[in-house]
C-alpha cells in the first residue's frame, strides 16, 4: 500500500515538473491568429500579440495536462520497476 502511494506521489510530482517545461516551450500543432500558446499536449498558457499583454493560464488545460502527465509518469515508474525485477531473476 506504501509502495503504490510512494509511486502515485512520485508520478504526480514529476507531471508537474513535465507540464510546467512544456510551458518553456510553444504549442507546435496550435496556430491561432494573433496570439502565442505554451504546452504540451495542451496550452494551458496564452498571451495575445499585442506589446505588454498579459499571459492568461488556461486552468482545465494545465490541469489535464497535469494528469496527462501523470498518468505517463505512473506507467514510466511501473515499467522500470518491472525491468528491474526482470533483470534481477537472471
């Protein structure tokens, strides 16, 4: 039971890490006409192309995109976890 909510901290911890980089980086599939998107599978972050704007945060999308994360964290740590034990009955 530990082990599964030490695992469960660690993914959420990391999908926050992973999504909070992808907001260094701008959204390669988003093209909207006048403003600039940060994210990854979502933007959860947006300024519109005008000088001084302010960037707007995208609350259900950083969220998602939190989970989404998350969720690739859990499996990562549950496959490597798998790996070792693998290795180790050789």
């Amino acid at each position: 039971m530990v082990k599964v909510i030490v695992k469960l901290l660690l993914s959420i911890i990391g999908g926050i890490i992973i999504t909070l980089i992808t907001g260094f980086f701008t959204t390669p599939m988003l093209f909207l006409i006048g403003s600039d998107t940060w994210g990854f599978p979502f933007y959860w972050l947006s300024q519109i192309i005008y000088p001084g704007a302010e960037k707007n945060v995208n609350w259900s999308n950083l969220i998602l995109d939190i989970l989404i994360w998350s969720f690739i964290m859990f499996l990562t740590i549950n496959l490597i976890e798998f790996l070792i034990i693998k290795i180790r009955k050789r």
